[in-house]
C-alpha cells in the first residue's frame, strides 16, 4: 500500500515538467527541417531525441527562434508536416535542442508504437 506521502509525490507537478497532452517517446530519428526565413527556404538536417502525437525535440546545428513556423519531413517516411518552435531553443554540445509542435496532432507520423497511457515504469 503506498504512503499518503508517494501519494502526494505522484500528482505533484515538478518545475520546468510539462503535462504530457500524449505520450511521449524517446527516440532518435533523422528528420529535416524546411524553414522559410527572408524570402528563402532553408533545408536543415535533424534529428529527434523525443517524439509523441504533438510534435517532437529535435536537435540540429542552428538555433531556430520560438515561434518560428516550418515543416519538419519525417525522413524514414519523406511525410512533410507544418509546426512551430514553441519556445527557444537550449544549446548543447551536440547542438541546438528545439521543441517543436505540430499545428495539429499526426497520429502515425512517426510510424512507432506508443505505450499505453497508464504506463508506468517500475522505477516510478
């Protein structure tokens, strides 16, 4: 039986945590970013480090704005959909860390399996 205390623990929202709208999957995955900037498109190559319904974080080597609007090509599948970068990006030695959000949630884009939403591990 848990305690009242892991039970309080389990709803408590950590700072900088999201609640996740789907379920979200780490996976590295090649994908290319097309970003209209100044009258000219841009082709930046990525890859994902997450991934769930609603989008994805990605890494790349140039820093993209929050709310830059683009399409990201799920390169496996050469599936294109249009998203925005929902807050700037964090760099790290591998690159620029950049969340991205689909304008509306693909299901399937990913072509993955996700886990069930009540999901938990057994370290939780």
């Amino acid at each position: 039986m848990h305690s009242k205390r892991q039970a309080d623990r389990s709803l408590t929202v950590l700072p900088g945590e999201e609640r996740r709208r789907s379920q979200r999957v780490m996976v590295r995955a090649p994908v290319t970013l097309f970003v209209s900037m100044t009258n000219q498109e841009l082709t930046l190559r990525a890859h994902t480090v997450a991934v769930n319904d609603h989008g994805a974080t990605v890494v790349c080597s140039r820093s993209l704005a929050a709310d830059t609007k683009l399409q990201i090509q799920n390169d496996r599948t050469r599936q294109r959909v249009p998203c925005r970068v929902t807050r700037n990006p964090r760099e790290t030695p591998e690159g620029y860390v950049i969340p991205v959000e689909f304008e509306t949630p693909a299901p399937g884009f990913w072509h993955i399996s996700f886990p069930p939403t009540d999901w938990k591990s057994l370290d939780d």
